[in-house]
C-alpha cells in the first residue's frame, strides 16, 4: 500500500495527472502494474507492435536504431515520461529497441486490456492519458529536430559560401 501511495505522490507531481485528483490518479494505478528493469535489459523491441503503454518512474531508458547489426541510440525516455505510444496506437510494428540504461529502471505498465477497460469506465483519464501521449511525442520529435538540425549544421555548416 505505501509503494501505491509514493507512486500516487510522483504520479500526481507529473504532466500526465496535473488535472487529475489524487483520487484518479489512484485509479489509474489500479490499471497499471510496476515493472523493474535491470541495466541493459529490452523493454520493448523492433518488429513488435506494442501491447502496452510504459511510464518511467525510475531510471532512464534509450530508444536504439539497429543499423546492420549496429545499435544507434536516438533518443531517451526521461524520469516521468511516456514511452512506447506510437505503436500502442497505430499498431505498427516498433522501428527502435527501448532498453533499460539506469542500474535498476521503474517504469508503470498499462496493458492494452486494461487501457480499453479504462476508456469504456474512466473517459476522463483515458483522454488525460492520450493528451500525455500528444505531449510525450511532441517532445520526442522536438528533440530529434533539435539533433538532426545540429548535425546537419555540423556536416554542412551555416550554409553560406
């Protein structure tokens, strides 16, 4: 009961719930299961279409293209951030690899069961959940803007000859 209560308390404290009362947010727990992940361990990867939605509460994740054989990270999944959205909804297959890159990762799992029983018995969180869901790959896409226009720069310099 305290491990809910704490994870109701950093819940509440993140964008995902900041229009939620404590009382939802303790809802939405009861949807969800934690899940720890050791250092290096695949949380989620390519070619599965995902059959859940993932919550850090603890730790940080990497997000890995292969390229022949050869991880490249591209991105990472920060304390109180949403992973594992874009084929959850479009139930595509997953085109990187999450894999767990703190010593001992927390992360929230919402099944996909348990999400439509959500949506049917608590509309008002689900549509919270897919507001973060927006937010979260809005922030993802940003900051592979931010690196592909560094690199780019980096290659090609300001564009003036």
């Amino acid at each position: 009961m305290d491990e809910q209560i704490d994870l109701a308390h950093f819940l509440n404290q993140q964008y995902l719930c900041e229009s939620l009362t404590i009382k939802e947010v303790r809802i939405l727990l009861d949807y969800m299961q934690l899940v720890e992940v050791k250092e290096g361990e695949v949380i989620a990867d390519i070619g599965e279409v995902s059959e859940a939605l993932y919550f850090m509460v603890k730790g940080e994740a990497a997000l890995f293209y292969d390229n022949n054989g050869k991880e490249t990270e591209v991105g990472r999944i920060q304390l109180g951030e949403l992973m594992g959205e874009m084929s959850f909804f479009d139930r595509q297959p997953r085109s990187v690899r999450m894999r767990a890159i703190s010593a001992e990762a927390q992360l929230l799992r919402l099944p996909r069961p348990m999400y439509l029983r959500l949506r049917v018995e608590h509309p008002y969180i689900a549509v919270n959940l897919l507001e973060h869901a927006i937010v979260s790959l809005d922030h993802l896409l940003r900051r592979v803007s931010k690196d592909v226009a560094t690199f780019s720069h980096y290659l090609y310099g300001s564009g003036k000859r």
